[in-house]
C-alpha cells in the first residue's frame, strides 16, 4: 500500500506519533533516511524512537503520512527492525537540517531551517529547502503569529526557499544526495564567488567543494583566496591533487600561490609537476615577487614576421585556450628578439592576404624585467594598454605584464575579487 500525502514539511512530522493498523503507538517519528533518486533524493526508511529504543521502518510500509499522524501498513509490520544509527548513513534531520549548504543559484552559503518534502512516483523526496526566516518562525510552531504580527504591520514573511536542484550539501556524506545540475552549476559560479564562499564554510567542507569542482576552477578559486587561507586550502588536498590544480594554472599565478607556501613543500610540488610547467614556474620565482618578472606571465600570443594577417587569425583560434590574454599579438624573430605588436582589432580590420609586418606597431612600448610596478602602471596608463610587453637583460622577449595583475597589486581584497 503507497503512503498517502502531500507536500510537507519537515518540521510538521518530526515527534509525530508512528501507529499500527490498529491505532497503536509504535513511537514517534526520529528521523528519515535518505537515498539518492532518479530526481530528487527518496526515503527509504523512517526511524522511529520507541520504548525498546530506535528502529526503521522501509518506506514502502508506510501507510499514511502528515503532519497530524503517520502509520504503517498492518499491525505488526514485517519490516520494523532495530536500528543502530550510522555515520555512512545519510539523515535529513541529523545531517540537513540547522547545516550549511552552497546555494548555487545564488552564489552564497546559507543555513538549511526547515526542509519540505513531497511525493513523487509514490516516493517521499526532498523537494526544497527553506533557508529564511519563515522556516524559523514554523520550526518554533510560530508561523501563523508571526503572519498576523507582520499582517498588523503591513509587512509580509517572505517564503525563502531554493529546489534541490540548486542545493550543494556540504556535509561528506550527504554530497552524494547533490543532483547533478548542482555540480554542473558548482562549475559556472565565478572563482571569486567560490573565494567567498570557501571563506565562509567549515575547514572540513573546503574538500567537499573543492571536490565538485574542476582542477582549472579550483585553481582559479585558490588564486582568488587571500595568502592565508589559501595556504589553509592546500593543506586540505593531497600533493597529487595540488600538482594537478598548479598545472591548470596560468604561470604567474601559480608562482603566487607557491611563493606563499614554506620554500621546501614548494619546492617539493615544483618536483612533482610536469617539467615544462614546473620551469616556467620557477623561472617567475627567481624574480622579485612586486617586479616585472614576478608578475608577469611567460604565456602570450606570439607571431612570426613572415606570416600574413590570416595566418595570424588562425593561431588566435589555435592557442586561445592556452594564452592568458590576446588582445595583442607579439611579433618575435628567431632569437625572441621583439620587432612588433599587433592588435587583435587590427588583425579583424584587415585582408586576410596581408603581411603581418604592414599592420605591425613598431613603436613598442615596454618594461624590463626588473621594473617596479609604478613604472608598470605609468606604462599601462599613459598609452593606454592592457598588457605591456617584458624584456629581459639581452632585450629578448620575457612575457606581459596585464593591468590586471598590476592593479592587484594596490587594490584592496575586496576589489581584487571584482577583477575580470
């Protein structure tokens, strides 16, 4: 027989009496016990507390379901057993309710105060949760007086409640109950917003996060972290899972987050990284941290004399995925040696048939490797770029400087993370 209800919530049936076909008390309702769905996660059991202690009952022995009674099917139901509670097990009151939770439609962490439930292919889900202040109020059994109060008032409780669909538990074992638009959407938030977010939740969810994320976004939440916290965050993950992130990373913000750890385990992940990565890296390490050389990148969009304008805009297509910035393309000779640069603008403007050296920039305006970032900004500022070329002590090619790394350099966190 299929339970009979609607949706309900949460705190309308926790301590509600549990009876027998015949009317018998079997106890009360304890808790319910959770397991992943086709759509939403399902109960499989309810756990009641009775006299002789805790005990489950399947779900699909429950005759009726609200929030006046609830009763299972015939008067001694062959499913009731004893129970003993377990970790692995996922609870909605034990591991949902009063947790916090990454609203991803949002952006943000919120506290879960009342969850509604709802039937579903004759299967009791969760279909929200309520984070607001109603939820409160309905938890306390002060729901309709505060309605009447804020009714006195001209004021209305808001109903402030997110679908499942958008829910990432943080809590280990209740993750597995995500669906899996809440990882996908985990992915969409921006790197800054994960900053906030991993700066907000408990030590022991920053891997849970971390883990629903990819090793490009994690590493772009990381840089976004200030010094300490991210130290904090790496010393959550395995060597192996770091080497992986700081690979995704472009250079000069992986030589960040390296030059903030102690100089051995840097050096021990620099070890472990692929070779080509790990020289870059160590390359921007050997230079002051506030210089040209520290904060520039190794990666930009190089171009060749000899190429013509719709050559060049095939490379843009080629290595759009691996240059940080390519509003500009950086023409080099053999010995990387800087003979122009041209803009991504100029290339669109132009027949494909033509040289690359007729539309070229020859007055180039640069730094050396050793600059100070006042200089670099004046630079930036007064020809109005939006990266500046680095040469080293030969003259040759070193990387770019963009402004966004030079103004991360005199504006304060809170702007930092509005960069981008």
């Amino acid at each position: 027989m299929n339970a009979e209800f609607n949706e309900i919530y949460l705190s309308a049936v926790i301590g509600r009496s549990v009876i027998n076909s015949k009317g018998e008390e079997l106890g009360t309702l304890r808790d319910l016990i959770m397991v992943p769905g086709e759509v939403f996660p399902e109960v499989s059991h309810i756990v009641i507390k009775s006299r002789k202690g805790l005990k489950s009952l399947p779900w699909h022995e429950v005759a009726l379901f609200t929030h006046v009674v609830i009763s299972a099917v015939g008067a001694t139901p062959p499913g009731l057993t004893a129970y003993d509670t377990k970790e692995s097990e996922i609870l909605v009151k034990r591991d949902l309710l009063d947790k916090q939770i990454v609203d991803v439609d949002g952006a943000k962490v919120v506290r879960v105060n009342d969850i509604k439930l709802g039937n579903l292919n004759s299967k009791l889900c969760i279909f929200s949760v309520d984070i607001g202040f109603r939820g409160l109020l309905r938890r306390l059994g002060y729901e309709r007086l505060g309605e009447r109060i804020a009714g006195t008032l001209g004021k209305q409780i808001p109903h402030t409640e997110i679908s499942w669909e958008y829910v990432q538990p943080l809590e280990t074992n209740s993750s597995r109950l995500a669906l899996n638009i809440a990882r996908d959407q985990m992915r969409e938030i921006h790197p800054a917003d994960l900053a906030d977010i991993i700066e907000n939740i408990p030590i022991q969810s920053i891997r849970t996060v971390l883990e629903s994320m990819d090793a490009e976004t994690t590493g772009e939440t990381i840089y976004e972290l200030e010094a300490d916290m991210r130290n904090l965050v790496i010393s959550q993950l395995d060597d192996e899972q770091v080497t992986d992130i700081l690979e995704e990373m472009e250079p000069d913000e992986a030589a960040d987050v390296l030059s903030d750890l102690p100089e051995q385990k840097a050096q021990e992940l620099l070890e472990m990284m692929d070779q080509e990565d790990a020289e870059d890296i160590q390359e921007l390490l050997e230079h002051e941290e506030d210089s040209a050389g520290g904060l520039m990148t190794p990666e930009y969009f190089r171009l060749t004399p000899e190429i013509t304008v719709g050559r060049a805009l095939e490379m843009v297509r080629e290595s759009a995925d691996e240059v940080e910035t390519i509003y500009y393309g950086y023409v080099v000779d053999g010995e990387e040696r800087l003979e122009g640069v041209v803009s991504l603008k100029e290339l669109l403007l132009n027949p494909p048939e033509t040289h690359i050296t007729d539309v070229m920039e020859e007055n180039i305006k640069s730094v050396r490797i050793d600059a100070e970032p006042e200089d670099m900004l004046e630079t930036l500022a007064k020809y109005d770029l939006i990266a500046v070329p680095v040469l080293d002590e030969d003259d040759r090619m070193a990387g770019i400087v963009t402004v966004d790394d030079v103004l991360a350099h005199y504006l304060p966190r809170m702007l930092k993370n509005r960069r981008r």
